[in-house]
C-alpha cells in the first residue's frame, strides 16, 4: 500500500515536469504602468471623470470573458503608489488599515506588480508596508536589481511563478536602476541598484534553466529610451535588442505609450495614468512536451474613461469618501491665479511662492525651484489641500546646501541653456519643436527638454542676456536685498532632494558638484516641501503677492533684451499653450 502510494506521487511528480500536454496554448497578458494613483475615475473637485484602474478592470474583466480567466495574466510595470490625493492618503494619512491600493490589486485580480521609483520615494514606511501586504494578497511585489546592501540577494522578490492554462508562467521584475541619482539614501537605505544590463539575461538564463517555463514575461520600472545604452534610466530598448529567451518585455517611466515587436520579442508600454491597456498574446504549439513554435502579438487597447466597472466602484466608494472629504478642506484664500506655466516665461506668482516658502523654512540666501506641474492653475479664492497637489505634486523634501557664487552662476547657466535660445537664430526664445505626442496622437509643439528641470533663482537679482552664448547668459548683480554677490563667496542654497540627490543633472553638469561633494556640503533637511507650502498657508491665513512676491526676499529675474524678449516669448507661449 505504501510502495503503491509513493509510486503514485511519483508519477504525477514525473507527468508534473513532464509539462503541458501536446496542443495549441494562449496566454494573454495585460499589462498598466505608471498609473499615479489613478486609481478612482472621479475627480475630488468639479465631478468630472478621468482614466482609472476602475475603467482598466472593465476592459480586463472584457478580456477574460472572451477567452477565460485562466488564459490571463494582469501585471503592472510600476509608480503605482504616488501622483494622487488617494495615494497620499493611504500612504500618510490613513496607514492603519489595509492600503488601498492594495485591495484594488487584489479586487482586480494583478498577479504581479514591479517596484517603481516613485513608488520607492514614498519611503520605507509605505512600501514595505504595501509589500508585506501585497505578499499576503498572493501578489509579489518584484525589483530584481534592488540588490540588499553587501549581498547579491533582492531586497524585494526577484521573480514569480504562475501556472495559466496548463502552462508554466516564469514573470520578473525590476526597478529603475538609476534611483540613487533621485532620491535621498535614508529613503531606500539597506539597497544598492543595478543595471539592468546584464542582470536581466543573467537572471532570465538562471531561471529558466531551472524552472523550465513555457512563458517568460520581464515587467521593468524603466523607459523606452533610445536603445544606444546611453541613459540608464531607459533600458527598454536595450534590452529589447539583447533579450534571449523571453516572449514580453513591459517597460514603463518614460509615460511614452509604445509597442515594438520582432520574431523573437514584444515590447509593451502602455503609457500612464491608465490612458492604455497593454495587450500582448502569446501562442504556442507544444509536441512531444515541447514547444514546436510560438507565435507572439502585442498592443494598446485604448481605455475610456468613462467605462468605470460600476461594482469596483461601488465597492470602493467609501475610501474614494474619505480621500475626498480630506482633500477638499479649506486651507486658506488666494488673492491671486497661479499658473505654472507662467514660469517658463519668468517670474511668476506661483513660483514666487515656491521660492518664498523655500527661502524662508530653511533660512537660506539662494532658493532653486522649477515648475513640476506643466500646465495646472490655482485659482484666486479659496484654498483646499487639493490644490496643494497642483502647487507641488512630489513629495520632495527641502535641503540646504553650500555652494559658491561660481556654481551659482553655473547652475543657472546650464538651467537657462535647456529652457530658452536666442530668438534670433530661427525665431524662436524657448527651445521647442512641433512633434507627436505619443499620449494623444496630436502634434503639438513642445520644449526638447524636461520642463522640471528648468531651475530658477530666488534671493538674486539677475539677467538672462538671450543674445549671449552659454557660459555668458546670467549675470548676477547682487542678493535680494542689495548686497553684494561674490563668485568667490559661499551662499547657502535651498534645493528639493531630487536636485541633491542629482536629479535633473543640474548640480553635476552645471555647478560641477557631484553626490558626494553635494552630500558633504548639506547643512540641514526639511519636511516635505508639500508640507511646507501648507504650513505657510495656514500660518498667515490669506496669501498674496504682498506676501510671498516680495523683492527683498527673492530679489528680481528677467529676460533680456526686454523688446526682443517680450515678443518671443507670447509667440512661443501661445504655441506651446
């Protein structure tokens, strides 16, 4: 009895690694990215609708129903725990319950979720909770190249294996490999990152020589890129064109909504902010236990904003309650619109505001700040925390930082040269090209570069000459308050932790400084700079100009020559808006 029961193990063991019966198999797999917290197709103010995870599962569960469940995977290639008022809640505000965003994974049906930068910049609080509690739900949260300090083992799940009509499923995931150049140490101490070159194939060679899968999927928190290995943090064409033995490839980051394919490969990524589902299919025939051919297909099912499955809706109408009851309390009243985009084209009462609260919580000279929402607007009345979303949506913490008069003017030099141009070579002041936005399929006009990195000064007065080359463009006059500046002096300097941690390349390109020099140069750390618009506001009540435009805080900036300057820049801004 006992012999008959060992060789029945035995041989369901032996039928088990046998693998699949012979025949044809399909697995599709449905992939989102970079979805910020999208995860309600409400918005807190005005009742509008917007694209969610609640619309994603309409089209999802549409998917399943076509060809079955258990012919589906659902994954996310990352930043899923930051970008909205709901992620902020159920990071910060409300941490004793189960995270949300953790009950919507599980309510949708995600096998698997990759780590993403933003989603590390919550801080170990958030997602180690989030990946304890994903874990639990039978949901791995994966980031292979997050490597425990002085160890070649993961600090978070490397691989997850799932079994999906009758076949073996081998799925990996990794994070952006250039985090250290984001975020401050304290934020992901105990992990050192990556590259993804070689560690994918590494990682991909090991497993499946191991696990013996028939499907191998890679979800990476990494961009499209170019595919010259040039930019660390967008690896996904690289790895496209190096890939052995893997049928998808999720990319992400770069919110370039993009698909390539080749006989061996797809690449998926599907955008952001659930605009997008990725779709790729793979198909096998399998003789003999192996597979004779496989056959691969891959793109974006374009999600409607409006198709919100009204059962998830439903059953999350209570968190969406309490997100929007905390996001909508009075603050205090502006007296003035403030309008990101104004800052392109100099100063500005919203980044004045940004430099004031800058200034004065860290008590430095010299205040560094960009626009991080391209184009959102505040309007003058009454101030909610919603709208402290708008003013600033990261959680960036405020540092102070040494630097001399010269990295001053350097920094600002290489700021300036990725912003604007002289308007009399082809007519136009900001540096913008007419290309197609892959989010819309519009062509619009846009600047070449990234508009958050486009640094300016509080507490200086200074030009920015247009007509001059690069190195020659700023010339600082004196301090805010009349004193005199000196390249040869040392001024204390308020920056976000992305700039110190050398976010943007400003520090490094521009001043010369690099981590180590920056790190050693920092006096003090903040709170979140979030935090610190809030505390000015409701400090002082009602805020205006009067209080937060004040020359002998920020000192003045302007573009000149003021006649070629001004006509430049309204024909510019009337193109780009």
């Amino acid at each position: 009895m006992k012999n008959g029961f060992l060789c029945a193990v035995a041989a369901l063991l032996l039928l088990s690694a046998c693998g699949p019966k012979d025949g044809t198999y399909s697995l599709h797999v449905l992939s989102t990215n970079d979805v910020h917290g999208s995860w309600f197709d409400s918005t807190y103010v005005g009742g509008g609708t917007r694209g969610s995870l609640m619309a994603v599962q309409y089209y999802a569960d549409s998917v399943r129903a076509a060809v079955g469940s258990d012919h589906v995977l659902l994954l996310d290639a990352g930043d899923c725990l930051q970008g909205d008022n709901a992620a902020y809640y159920y990071n910060y505000v409300d941490t004793l319950s189960e995270h949300l965003y953790v009950r919507l994974a599980a309510w949708m049906k995600y096998d698997a979720v990759a780590v993403g930068n933003h989603d590390i910049e919550t801080g170990h609080g958030v997602y180690d909770r989030v990946a304890a509690q994903l874990k639990r739900r039978g949901i791995a949260f994966l980031a292979g190249n997050a490597l425990k300090v002085g160890s070649d083992k993961p600090y978070f799940p490397a691989y997850t294996v799932l079994r999906r009509g009758g076949l073996k499923v081998l799925v990996l995931g990794y994070t952006n490999a250039n985090m250290k150049a984001w975020l401050d140490e304290r934020i992901w101490s105990g992990m050192d990152f990556v590259s993804l070159l070689p560690k994918v194939q590494e990682d991909v060679d090991r497993l499946t020589a191991r696990l013996h899968p028939q499907v191998v999927v890679v979800a990476v928190h990494s961009g499209t890129g170019k595919g010259d290995g040039s930019i660390l943090e967008s690896q996904g064409l690289d790895l496209f064109k190096s890939l052995r033995g893997v049928d998808l490839l999720l990319c992400s980051h770069d919110h370039r909504p993009f698909v390539a394919q080749s006989d061996s490969l797809c690449l998926i990524n599907s955008g952001s902010h659930a605009r997008n589902l990725g779709h790729g299919c793979v198909t096998l025939e399998i003789k003999g236990g192996k597979v004779v051919s496989r056959h691969l297909e891959a793109g974006l099912i374009p999600v409607r904003k409006d198709k919100a499955d009204p059962k998830m809706r439903a059953a999350f109408a209570a968190d969406f309650a309490a997100v929007k009851a905390f996001t909508l309390r009075d603050v205090g009243v502006l007296t003035v619109d403030l309008r990101t985009r104004d800052a392109y084209a100099g100063m500005s009462p919203y980044i004045d505001l940004v430099h004031t609260v800058q200034l004065l919580s860290s008590g430095a000279q010299v205040s560094f700040a960009a626009p991080l929402t391209y184009n959102g607007r505040v309007a003058a009345g009454t101030l909610l925390y919603n709208d402290m979303f708008t003013i600033y949506p990261f959680e960036n913490q405020l540092c102070r930082i040494r630097m001399s008069g010269r990295e001053i003017r350097n920094y600002l030099e290489y700021s300036y040269d990725q912003w604007i141009r002289d308007p009399r070579d082809g007519g136009h002041i900001f540096r913008i090209v007419p290309r197609d936005d892959p989010r819309t399929g519009q062509r619009r006009w846009s600047f070449t570069a990234r508009s958050y990195n486009f640094d300016s000064a509080g507490g200086l007065n200074y030009t920015v000459d247009v007509t001059q080359p690069f190195g020659s463009r700023v010339q600082i006059t004196s301090l805010a308050g009349g004193s005199p500046f000196s390249e040869e002096a040392e001024y204390s300097v308020a920056v976000t932790s992305y700039r110190a941690n050398g976010g943007g390349g400003l520090l490094l390109n521009g001043a010369g400084l690099d981590s180590e020099t920056v790190a050693a140069r920092t006096e003090a750390r903040f709170p979140e700079i979030r935090e610190l618009v809030y505390d000015f506001v409701q400090k002082n009540g009602v805020i205006g100009p009067e209080l937060f435009s004040d020359p002998a805080v920020l000192g003045r900036w302007r573009f000149v020559p003021e006649a070629l300057c001004a006509r430049a820049l309204r024909a510019d801004m009337d193109l780009l808006f």
